[in-house]
C-alpha cells in the first residue's frame, strides 16, 4: 500500500449497530468520543441505526408497510392503464 495517502486519524474504529446490537472493526476516519472493548482491545466506537445485519433487505426479512390500502388502491387504479 502506498505510503502517505490515508489521513493521519485513519485508524481502527468499532461500528456499533444500534438495533440488534452487533459490531464489526473496521478502519474509519470518524470521530468518536465513547470508547468499546471489542475482542480483548479497547476501540473508538460509532453507532449507527442500521447496518447490513439489520437491514431488511440484506437479511431477507423484506416486507412491504401497506397503510389504509394504498398500494392496492394504486394497483388497481393504473392496472388498467398497463394491458
């Protein structure tokens, strides 16, 4: 790798998924003033609200949020227009 391209703050952070509670190490440049002890090291840690482990559509849990009908009012309304 070449030598002098990262910033000088470029260094191991702890991300913190705040709705299933799970952490991965990665480098980052982030600031953080808490701290988490993650594999037997203590590492800056950034919370973040939703990660690839929470995320619908990457654990397949992906559903669609239909309020009132709309989407079968929206289906039904341009269904016609598409034959």
């Amino acid at each position: 790798m070449k030598k002098g391209i990262h910033p000088e703050n470029y260094r191991p952070v702890v991300f913190k998924d705040m709705s299933n509670g799970d952490m991965f190490l990665t480098k980052s440049t982030c600031k953080s003033t808490e701290t988490v002890e993650f594999e037997g090291e203590t590492y800056p840690v950034v919370k973040v609200e939703i990660s690839s482990s929470s995320h619908p559509f990457y654990t397949g849990k992906n559903k669609l949020v239909d309020t009132a009908g709309r989407v079968d009012r929206f289906m039904n309304r341009y269904s016609k227009l598409k034959k």
